[in-house]
C-alpha cells in the first residue's frame, strides 16, 4: 500500500509530466518530423520521448527540461536513421508537408519547401545542428550542452552548413 508521502509524490510528478507534455510536445514532434521527413514516425517519436520523460523525469535537472527532451529526441531520430530499413524507404520520400498559413504565398510556401529540401540533403550532424538553432531557437552554447560537444564544434557546424545549403539551393535553383 502506498503512502501518503508517495502518493503525493505520483500526482506532482503526473502534473509535473502533464505541463511539461503541454509546453513541449509541439517541439518534440516539430523536431522529429524535420529530422525524419514522416508525421508518423515523427508521432511515434514523440510518444516514445514523453515515455521516457515519464519514466526517468525524475533526474532531469529543472530548468533543463527542454533541452533534454531534444536531446532524447534527436537520439531516437538517429537510432531509427540507422535502421536499414528506414534509409532505403524514407530517402526521396516527400520532406515538407506544410499547410500554408493564410497570409503566406504560393512563392513563400514554395522557399521553405526548397529550404527544408536543402537542409534534409545536409549531412546529420550539420543537420540537427541547424535544426536546434534555426527551428528550435537554441543558442550555441546550449546545442553544445545538449549535444555534449564543444561550442566552437557547433558553430564550426553552423558555418559550414550555412555554406552547403548556400550551394545546395544555388544548384537547386538552377537545376543542376
């Protein structure tokens, strides 16, 4: 029989779990589904992250709640990237599933289409790291914290990524 100390407990830890769920979850799965290319896997993901949350929320140092769950998400992402499976049946698969906002153009909705292209055709690590900067909103310092590099390694990614997708929708642009 449980206490009333751990009873107590549960429910902070259920309400804790359920905000975090509430500020999180959008990113969670932005995230995914910008790495993966696919809703589903990208939901799949996301049940898997918050599984995890619920499960080991308990060491997740406050404040760095955010972070980690990015982090947790990117390593599910690439662990399904290196399924076999996967690379042959995702590659060449549709990268960009956008509704248009009202006010957006055909011209504007058609960039980002070519920019998610871009940064789908980066290498992986110069693609989270554009990811968490760009679409996450994070800071240097904190991709290195998260990704457990040094900060001149994430902005030396940063630039060259710049570079690459400079070329890539250059070449796009063109059709070369």
């Amino acid at each position: 029989m449980k206490t009333l100390d751990e009873s107590v407990s549960a429910q902070k830890n259920s309400v804790q779990f359920e905000t975090l769920y509430e500020q999180y979850a959008s990113d969670v799965l932005r995230m995914a589904y910008f790495y993966l290319a696919d809703r589903h896997k990208a939901e799949d993901v996301c049940q898997d992250v918050f599984v995890k949350l619920y499960t080991h929320g308990h060491t997740i140092e406050p404040g760095k709640e955010k972070a980690w769950l990015l982090r947790v998400t990117v390593n599910s992402c690439r662990d399904l990237w290196r399924g076999a499976w996967l690379r042959r049946v995702v590659l060449g698969a549709p990268t960009l599933e956008m509704i248009p906002a009202q006010d957006e153009t055909i011209e504007k909705r058609e960039e980002k289409e070519e920019l998610m292209r871009a940064v789908n055709k980066l290498p992986g690590a110069f693609r989270e790291t554009v990811l968490l900067h760009y679409y996450q909103g994070l800071g240097i310092s904190e991709i290195a914290q998260m990704l457990d590099l040094p900060e001149g390694t994430i902005s030396s990614r940063l630039s060259r990524a710049r570079k690459k997708l400079e070329v890539l929708l250059k070449e796009e642009a063109t059709g070369v």
